[in-house]
C-alpha cells in the first residue's frame, strides 16, 4: 500500500508539532499526571502478530489516507521526510504512526477496542539524549580508586524470556565453565586487592573495569546499530572501519551536530589504538551502523526511534544500543507497543540496550527507569563509577512490572571520541554506561554465534560482576567481557 509519491517526498507538508503536557517533571520536562510526558500529536498503532496488511486495509477503509511501508525502502531505511509526512508502517516491528484528527481518533479507538487487527494505540512520546548530570569535562588522564566488591543474588531480564532462562542458564554455566572462568551465579568471594589505583594513561578505567582488555574478541563480523545524533565520519580515528549510516532526522544529514552520539560509538566500538591514548572503544572490529533518530538539538519522537530499530533489524545488528529516552513517573508502566517491539527484535536476532536515565539525584531522590528502557524485554543499563558505587544520576527499579534495572555499566568520567576539533572529551551519564554493554554484547555475540537475541541478553546477565549492592540499582552487577 506504499504511495510512490510519499516515497519520493512529494505531498502536502506537515509541520512538526510537539504538544508539552501540563506538570512538572525532573530536567525540565513535563510529565503529565499519567506519566506520558511531552507528545508530538501523532500515534502509535500496534497490529497484531502477521495482521500488519489487514490493519492498514481497515484503517485506510475507515479514516482514509494512504500508508507507506517501511520495506518500501532499500533496507528498511524509511526517508526522514517520509516519516515526517506520511502515516508509516513498520512492516518487520508491526507498527504503524499515524496523523489524525480528533474525528478519525474516535474512529482508531474504536477499531482497537473490537476484535480487530489493533492491538494498542499510544500517543507518540518526544525523546532525548540522556545527557549526563551533571556534566563532567576533563580529559587529565589520573589515577582513581576502586573499592572491594562482593555479590549478590542477579536479576531477571524479562518476563517475555522466563522460559530460555533455565535452558540458558545451563548453556551460559557450559560455557563459562569450559573457558575456565568461574561461574559468577555462585562464587561468593570477595576481591582480596583493595583500593587499587586505576592508571588510564593506557585505556579507560571503564574498560580495565570490565575486563575488555583481557578479552580474546574484538567484535569482528557483528554489526551494532548506535540509535542516537549521529556520528563524525571523518573522525581519525575511524578511518578503514565499516559504516553505514541513515539519517531519520529531516532535513539533518546522519552527520553529528551533538557528540554524544560520536561519544556512544566511540566507547562501544571505538579503536584498539586511536590517534591519542587512552583506549577507549570496546569492540574494536565491530561493524557501526548509525541510525540518527536524535537531532542535532539531541531531541527525537518514538516514530524516529522506531524507524532506527525497523532499519536495524533489516540489517541484521545484532545489537542495538539507545542512549535516549523520556522520563516516567513513580507508578507507571511501560509502553505496551515498545515491549511488543521488543520481543518481535528479540525474536529476530536483535538485542536492545537502553539507558536507565539520569534524572536521580541520589541519595535523596531516586527516580523510576525511563522510557523505553523500563521494557521487560530491553536491557535497562544503570550507571556505576569508577569505586563501583552506583553514580549519583542513574535511576532505578522502582516501577515494578518491568521496570528494573538488568545490569551496569562504567558511566562516570568516561573518555570517547568527540566530534572534530575536538576528537575527544570525558562526559558522564547512563548513556555511557550503556555503550559500555553493546560494546560487550557484540564481543558475546563474536564468540557466541549461535546465540542472538534472549540468549545474548542471558550471556551478559549471567556473566556480570555481582555487586554488594541493591539489583533495584544495578541489576545483575557490572557488566564483563568474555
């Protein structure tokens, strides 16, 4: 049901609209009191599992208008114009977002409310950056202290997965066991080496924190997708890698006007020898796909985030990681279109990482897992600094139903690459965190072949550092290379 015409940009241009809510959130943002936060006036329609075609024929019989399919597209790669003018559908993820007036909406409710090929509508939420809090600049390299750790019991990642979990459970313990590691379900030693001073004159503290210099596995082969403001593509350090890049933002090129995309590819898949010390990449061999789905501003709606995953997925990444998101309230749930999304990614081979949010300001105020991390089925990454503390700005698993935090990643003073001139800078966040654990789901996946999706997820689970720690803060502890 693709309109060529859409396809090629031509049609009645539509502004943009971002509606902000009434209510104050935290970092300026308005959460209204349902928790939805600031929308852009569109919709999100999910179908049901194979009734994508027969939706879009009903909706299109009852409201009119015509809807462009993302597979109309080389690769997916849905035209930031189309998805700014055009109702789309996501053939693969089976969602569609939508323009309608307030008549048509009664219509659409209508339609989810029958027996029909709907599922769930959801108002389409405006997205960020998840930028650090606050932030820390400073590229002197100098020594830092690291506590003991100690365990404790891991997490779930999911109710979607509850049924791989014994089956990998027993293949994750194999593994590990035949490489001669120790199983970390149950060792419950403690480090005898206190205090240790971390020299990053060589490579980040994040890094020696998660064992990526110890690993055999650069990463080689596997393509981890970066949803986020882009990339510098002439950064000297990248030069010879492999990257393909679409841009979701209209009238932006997939080109970094931000950096904090730059900085989040950077760490999970930045070089093995840059241009200046210290190492900071994780999967030095990886492929990088670059989806840009934030501005340049650092802001994007859920239609560009889903169009990152759509064109993901149809490139077969293995991993996708997301350093953005929108705030949530105490109470809330997740967004039942996101876990759909999710579980239909996991199903086809693709892991979904998300930053847990920087809205906390612990240890007097602690703020729920935002958007879309608070899923079931996405890998919520929480923040730790260099004394495996949890850092003061990452949120935690207090929204039951889903909303827990999985693992944590080094996300306090972490160096990566910078847009030009300036080639790199040390920033905090959840959002460098949470590259920390692409970059390591790709060094799983390298050595893993056969294990993709649930079973990735299982592998950096059942693998991390247990922490002496609550898993409402840090989920199954620190996140380790293989």
């Amino acid at each position: 049901m693709a309109n060529p015409k859409s396809k090629n940009g031509a049609g009645k241009k539509r502004a943009n609209v971002v509606r902000r809510s009434s209510g104050a959130g935290d970092n300026g943002i308005s959460v209204p009191p349902n928790g939805v936060g600031e929308t852009t006036g569109r919709y999100l329609v999910l179908f049901r599992e194979g009734e994508t075609e027969s939706g879009m024929q009903m909706m299109s019989a009852r409201m009119g208008g015509n809807f462009v399919q993302a597979s109309s597209f080389d690769h997916s790669a849905v035209s930031a114009d189309s998805l700014n003018n055009d109702n789309i559908v996501f053939d693969k993820l089976g969602v569609a977002v939508v323009s309608t007036m307030p008549d048509q909406f009664q219509v659409l409710n209508a339609m989810a409310a029958e027996e029909s090929a709907i599922l769930a509508i959801e108002p389409e939420r405006v997205v960020y950056a998840i930028e650090a809090a606050p932030p820390l600049d400073t590229l002197v390299p100098r020594p830092r202290e690291i506590t003991p750790r100690r365990t404790v019991e891991g997490t779930a990642f999911s109710s979607y997965l509850r049924g791989y979990q014994s089956a990998i459970d027993h293949l994750v313990n194999d593994l590990l066991d035949a490489s001669g590691a120790s199983n970390p379900a149950i060792d419950l030693t403690i480090d005898a080496e206190a205090d240790l001073l971390v020299d990053e004159s060589a490579a980040t503290w994040g890094l020696q924190a998660t064992n990526v210099l110890e690993s055999d596995f650069t990463g080689k082969d596997i393509r981890v997708a970066v949803l986020d403001t882009g990339f510098d593509f002439g950064h000297p350090d990248y030069v010879g890698r492999s990257v393909t890049s679409q841009s979701f933002i209209d009238g932006e090129s997939a080109d970094d006007g931000h950096g904090h995309g730059t900085h989040c590819i950077g760490t999970a898949c930045g070089p093995q020898h840059p241009n200046q010390l210290p190492r900071y990449g994780v999967a030095s061999d990886a492929e990088i796909y670059v989806g840009k789905v934030l501005s340049n501003a650092g802001s994007g709606s859920d239609g560009g985030i889903l169009a990152g995953i759509e064109w993901a997925i149809a490139n077969k990444c293995a991993v996708i990681s997301m350093s953005l998101g929108a705030p949530v309230a105490p109470g809330q749930t997740f967004s039942a279109i996101y876990e759909i999304v999710a579980q239909r990614a996991l199903a086809a081979g693709t892991l979904i990482i998300a930053a847990a949010g920087n809205s906390s300001r612990r240890p007097t105020t602690t703020r729920p897992v935002g958007h879309p991390a608070n899923c079931p089925s996405i890998l919520a990454v929480a923040a730790l600094d260099v004394q495996r503390q949890v850092a003061t700005f990452s949120d935690g698993g207090i929204n039951g139903n889903g909303g827990q935090v999985d693992i944590a990643g080094p996300g306090v003073d972490v160096t990566s690459s910078w847009p030009r001139p300036r080639l790199y800078r040390t920033i905090s966040g959840t959002s460098m965190a949470t590259p920390h654990v692409a970059g390591i789901a790709a060094l799983y996946a390298e050595a893993n072949p056969a294990m993709r999706g649930a079973a990735l997820g299982w592998l950096l689970l059942q693998s991390a550092d247990r922490l002496n720690l609550s898993t409402r803060d840090v989920g199954a502890g620190l996140v380790q290379a293989p």
